[in-house]
C-alpha cells in the first residue's frame, strides 16, 4: 500500500483521512484524533498531504512538513465541487484529496 496523496478534513475533536495510490484509488480511509494523524503520518513514506486552510490547518501542517510531506492548503470554496453524494467528513476528506491532485488547482 503505497500512499501519494493524503486527504485530511479536520474537525474539533477528530480528523478524517483519505489516502490515495498513484491510480487515485482510495487505499486509507479512517476517522483519528488530531496526534493520531502525526504518529500516522510519521509511518509513512513521503507524500502530499493536502488539507483545507484554517488555523489548525496551518499548526499541523508544520507538523507534516517536519517529518519530510510536501503540504498544501486550499481554500475550503475551491474543495466543494469534487464532494461526492451527501457531505460528511469521510467524503470531504476524500474530496480534498481529489481536489489536490488537480493541475489546476490553486494552493494557500
């Protein structure tokens, strides 16, 4: 299971996360704690992570990027077209990973 891309919607009290493969085939889907996401992410070979931006965003973002990810912010407005069905925080994680691996896409 080798991740590329890291999706994580986070919340106050938990976080969802999305792991993507190099097809874009969703391989991680889990619900954590904040530091659980940390010690998760630390298992892990070097990859995107990809979050909305906002103040806790930023906070574990440094967190990631010490570890050796390559993090990128995006504007909660740019994520909503690719939520699939009805938004909950697994889709929403899943989506900011899709967002991500867009070409287009413009990164905080």
């Amino acid at each position: 299971m080798t991740i590329m891309m890291l999706g994580i919607d986070l919340g106050k009290n938990s976080c969802s996360v999305a792991g993507l493969d190099s097809d874009g085939k969703v391989v991680l889907r889990r619900r954590m704690q904040t530091k659980t996401v940390v010690s998760l992410a630390s298992k892990l070979a070097p990859c995107t992570v990809a979050m909305e931006a906002c103040c806790g965003a930023h906070y574990l973002g440094r967190l990631l990027a010490a570890q050796g990810h390559d993090v990128r912010l995006m504007s909660p407005e740019y994520v909503r077209p690719y939520v699939k069905a009805q938004k909950n925080d697994d889709r929403d994680a899943e989506a900011i990973a899709e967002a991500a691996t867009r070409p287009t896409m413009r990164f905080v």
